[in-house]
C-alpha cells in the first residue's frame, strides 16, 4: 500500500473538496422524471396544436415551433403523434417555455372572462331579432350610440333571409354591430 505524504496528499484533499462541490451544484433527476417531463411537455404541444390559429399568433413562439404546431394540425393518426413527439422535443430545447405557458395561460383566462360579455350580446341580439323596436329601445339605453336606423334594416334583412331559408349573414351582422359598439363603451 502506497502512502501519500506532505503536498501531495495536500492535493488529494483538496481535490476531493472540488468533487465534492461539483456534485453539489449538479442537480441529478431520474430517467422517470425525465420521462415525465417528456411526456408533459408532448401534451402542452397537443394543446397548442388544438387552439386556434388567432390564439396561436399571440403567443411567443419562434418560428421553428410555429410551423411544426401549424403542420401538426394537418395530419391524422401516427404522424400526428410523431409531429406531437417533435414538438415536445423543440418545446424541451425552447428556453422560453415558462414565457409561453403564461401567455397561453392569460389567453385562456381572457377567453374565459370575455365569454359572458358574448353570451349577453347575443341574448341582446337574440331580443332584438323577436321583440323588434321595443327592444331597439332598451338597446339604446345600454348603447346610447346605437343607430337605429341601421338596426332597423339589419332586422329588416334577418327576417327577409329566414323567410327565404338562407343561412342569415344579417344575425352575424348585428352580434358584430353589437360586439363594435361594447368596444366603443
């Protein structure tokens, strides 16, 4: 057996020491977390490729990740689940993914906020096509810059294409008329 003396043990210790240290600043993760985390992230890529497209636009995605989600959306079965296991690997390599999963996350919850505004335009919408002017009236009191006129031929066209059996452009017309003049409030 060989003995270490004088310096040389001096630089044994103290290379220990470094091993030591290094193995503190390494944090090691198993190969199931890893899997985890894999598999995670391949389900946040599905729900990317499941939002729409002017959902899509407002994230942060570079362009690499955007044309890959936008490809995915394209294609069924088995090549829609390897193009899912890329975008969980460009997703893994993204060091931005904490920026897109708030973003997608304020999204949501504005999409979620918004919902109750749309459900009372169109209750709006939906009294103003049965009930007429009696209801135009009411809608000026919440709308005082509603044109009346406009409303009325609107209406007017609603009624003309139910009667024709076509598919009614005029009740997408006043829920936008609608949507407009709640911005303008």
């Amino acid at each position: 057996m060989h003995k270490i003396q004088g310096k040389d043990m001096l630089k044994e210790v103290l290379k220990k020491d470094t091993d030591q240290e290094k193995d503190k600043d390494i944090i090691w993760v198993s190969k199931s977390e890893m899997k985890r985390d894999a598999e995670s992230l391949k389900y946040f890529g599905a729900e990317l490729v499941s939002i729409g497209t002017k959902m899509l636009d407002k994230l942060p995605l570079d362009d690499d990740l955007r044309s890959a989600v936008e490809f995915a959306k394209g294609i069924k079965k088995e090549g829609r689940r390897r193009q899912l296991q890329l975008i969980g690997k460009m997703l893994r390599k993204n060091y931005e993914l904490e920026l897109i999963k708030t973003a997608l996350h304020k999204l949501k919850k504005q999409n979620k906020q918004d919902n109750p505004i749309v459900h009372k335009l169109e209750h709006i919408r939906d009294s103003l096509i049965n009930e007429g002017d009696s209801a135009i009236a009411s809608a000026l009191l919440i709308y005082p810059q509603l044109d009346r006129q406009k409303m009325r031929t609107l209406i007017r066209n609603f009624k003309k294409e139910k009667t024709t059996n076509k598919i009614s452009k005029s009740s997408r017309q006043i829920f936008q008329y609608l949507c407009q003049l709640s911005e303008d409030k």
